[in-house]
C-alpha cells in the first residue's frame, strides 16, 4: 500500500493538488483495503477513511494503514471538514466522473477553504499495471474459473435450459471453490448466440447447437473474465467455420500482445484476419479491455484506443467474436497479462472447441 500512496501523492502534485478524496469503491479498495460503502480522504499529513457506522469495525480490520472514522452520531459535513483539515489539505483532487452534482455541491459547501481539482483518468490510470499482491489475487482468479471451464462441461447438456446453466454455475463456483462471480454470467445457446451480452433466458440448450459462456471468477476483489464456445453434439459447417475463424483470431490478437504495442494495434491483428475473411461487420465490438478491480478498466485494446500503450503489468482480455443474426455466434476470451517481452495467457483452458456429448 506504501508504494501506492507513494505514486498517488507524486501523481497529485503534477495535478496540481495536495490531497484527494475517492468516491468509487475499486479506488477506496486499491489504497485502504476496504471495499464497502466509504470514502478515503488522503493527504500529506494522514490518510483517513470515512465509513458507514454499519461497516466501522470491518472498515478499522481491512483499511490498516488508514485511520477509521465514522459520521454515525454527526455530521457527515463535519466529520469531512475533520479529515480535510487533519489531512492537510487545501487543494483536493476529487473524482468528477463518481460524483453526484449534488454531493459535490456538499462538498464545496463543507470545504469553504479548499479548492476542487478535476482527477479526469488518474485513478484509473495509477491502476493499470498491477503489483505482485495484485496479480496474486488475479492468478488465483483465474485458476478458479479455469477449474469451472470444466465444471460447464458437465452442465451444459441438452434439454437444460440457459437460465439453469448459468444458476448451476455459480452455484458450483460458491461452494466448490469459495468465490463469487466477476460479472453476471453470459449463457447464449444457438440463435441465442448472436447477442454479444445475451442474459440467460427459459431457452431450452438442443442437440447441435453452440453454447457461448462467458463467466469469471472474483477473488478478493479482482476479476477473471472467460468467453468459450461449446457445441452441443456435431456442429454444422457455418458454425464450426466461423469458430474456426474466431480461434485464430484470438490467437493473432494474444500473440499481438507485447510492451510498446498500442490497444489499436492489438485490436487491428485480429479484426484485421475476420474481415480478410469476410465476417468484418459481423464483429460488433472491441477487442479486449483492461481487467483487474473493475471487470472493465483501463488499459483498452480497441480501434479507439491508438493512444493507450501496453506495459508490463497490465492485465488485458482478448476476446473477438463473430455474430450471425438468426444462425448463432462464437466469442473465445483470455485474461493476459503482459510480460516484458510478450504476454502470459491467465488461463489453461483449451481453446479448441469442445464437443460435448
């Protein structure tokens, strides 16, 4: 925690400010160690952590480094003025993108004599290369949801239906292996499958059709993200040409990834091979996303993306995906970490398809 507050307080001063206050959960997380409902004040003379009485004992065991105050019995514009003024803090940056105008409207009320810095990005920013304790946490994120790759492969069966896979799923990754969903978990059968986030319905799975999972596994606070695409029985020819199409482009975009590549270039390697082979239109979405606290975070890999650079340490998804309205669709995704000469795919699940049945 030393060395991010360290990079924080450095980061601030090229901002211009003194001191910050953070609204959205992942950054009171990734400086306190607290995750629930509270805010983190921090400065050069303390670091305070604001909670919610319900979660003061809980808030004093997992934010260490931080001092504890609750506003149950006062003010919160008082108790907020307190860790200000303790903090040292006379300009504060503050997270515009997480704030309510009318919180922020409080906070200037209740700060008379600190000025308002904008943070834009750099919260987000200071999280996009992950430490050793980070990538710990992710790894063994990871491991559970590849441990759940094969766990789907006694799920899903014909005649389930899509909502009872998906609920089976969770069900098993809770009490098998001790960990909650990164996301809500995508369960797309046949036609199903050409909605890139399609919710899992009463659609019974049939013999033959593809099945598209996309799931992960959360680990103390950070996330997996997995896309496969099972066939239920022998799949038909459209079918197991555009998988095909689809594995070798996210091969291309894995092996893209490397320091000094850019998210639009990563991006280009494999959107680049599906319109070479005419199913251009037909990938509706980005490449990937940085992945870590958030389930979507900063660095992204998208034709957007021209200006954000990959490093090592950042954690990225590769997930590129061919949809066909009325026919299905195939997404495959990897959680990678880039290394200082490449990257490492997070998963060990095999990507060629799995006939089930």
């Amino acid at each position: 925690m030393q060395n991010r507050l360290q990079r924080l307080m450095a980061a601030l001063e090229e901002l211009g400010a003194d001191g910050a206050i953070f609204h959205a959960v992942e950054d009171v997380c990734y400086y306190s160690g607290f995750d629930n409902d509270s805010l983190a004040v921090v400065g050069p003379k303390g670091r305070i952590l604001i909670a919610n009485a319900l979660y003061f004992e809980a808030a004093q065991r997992a934010a260490k480094e931080f001092e504890v105050r609750s506003y149950y019995g006062a003010s919160f514009a008082s108790v907020l003025q307190g860790a200000v003024k303790d903090c040292g803090i006379t300009r504060m940056a503050y997270q515009e993108g997480k704030v309510f105008h009318d919180q922020y409207l409080a906070m200037e009320a209740a700060l008379p004599g600190v000025s308002f810095v904008p943070m834009g990005i750099l919260g987000q920013k200071l999280r996009e290369v992950k430490d050793e304790t980070e990538l710990a946490k992710l790894r063994e994120a990871c491991r559970i949801t590849d441990c759940c790759f094969w766990e789907l492969t006694k799920i899903l069966r014909p005649g389930v239906t899509e909502l009872d896979a998906a609920t089976e799923l969770q069900y098993v990754m809770a009490k098998k292996y001790h960990a909650q969903l990164s996301f809500e978990t995508i369960v797309a059968s046949g036609i199903n499958g050409s909605l890139p986030h399609a919710v899992p319905s009463d659609k019974v799975m049939q013999e033959g059709e593809m099945v598209t999972v996309d799931f992960g596994a959360m680990w103390e606070g950070y996330h997996a993200d997995m896309t496969r695409t099972y066939s239920l029985g022998e799949p038909s020819a459209k079918m197991r040409e555009i998988y095909d199409i689809v594995l070798e482009a996210q091969l291309a975009g894995v092996a893209a990834l490397r320091p000094g590549v850019t998210g639009a270039q990563a991006d280009a390697a494999a959107r680049d091979l599906i319109a070479s082979r005419g199913y251009g239109e037909q990938f509706v979405h980005t490449l990937g996303h940085g992945v870590g606290l958030e389930i979507h975070e900063r660095p992204n890999v998208s034709y957007r993306a021209a200006d954000q650079i990959l490093v090592p340490g950042n954690c990225v998804t590769v997930e590129p995906g061919i949809y066909l309205p009325g026919i299905g669709g195939v997404r495959i995704e990897d959680t990678c970490l880039i290394t200082k000469d490449g990257c490492e795919v997070l998963f060990e699940a095999p990507k060629q398809l799995q006939i089930i049945g």
